[in-house]
C-alpha cells in the first residue's frame, strides 16, 4: 500500500477534488434554477453520486447556499454522512499507510 500511495501525484489529487466540489455547487445551483423554472431536473441520484465522488463539501455548500433539498432528510442526513465517511476513511489510511 505505501507504494502504491508514492506513486500518487497529489497534486492530481488535489485537482480533481477541486473540480468535483465546483460541480457539485453548480450542480445544486443548477437543479434549484430548474426546479423554480419547472423544467427538467438533475436526478437525485446524480447528485448524490457527485457526493460520492470526492464532491460532499461543494454539494453540501451548495445545498445550502441555494437553499436546495434541506428538507429532504435523503440530503440533509445523507450527504454529511457521505462527507465524515470519506474524511474518516482518508485519515485511517494516512495514519494506517
């Protein structure tokens, strides 16, 4: 695993974090815009996904920004869920590796 972890350019890494949590804003800027147009919207599991992704600290800024999905417990609950996970699961591996 320590090898594997040397090989990782992280400055890649740290890139694509960006580049996820920017979409996951505008994503959820995006969905609100459509739903008060009522047009098409994104699906719930997009959004989700993009979470799942790296994007929990831009959906999660954006679900509140935009005052999108706060009343849906999916959302609420879920994606900070997703977020700690996925914090929790990095600093295990740095500490472990």
């Amino acid at each position: 695993m320590e090898y594997i972890l040397s090989l990782i350019n992280w400055k890649y890494v740290l890139l694509y974090l960006l580049i996820i949590n920017i979409v996951g804003f505008l994503a959820m800027g995006i969905d609100k815009w459509k739903a008060k147009k009522d047009w098409w919207r994104i699906p719930e599991g997009t959004l989700m996904m993009i979470c799942l992704l790296g994007g929990g600290i831009g959906t999660i800024a954006g679900m509140y920004k935009f005052r999108h999905k706060t009343k849906k417990l999916k959302f609420s609950v879920g994606m900070p869920t997703i977020l700690i996970s996925e914090i929790a699961l990095v600093i295990y591996l740095l500490i472990k590796f």
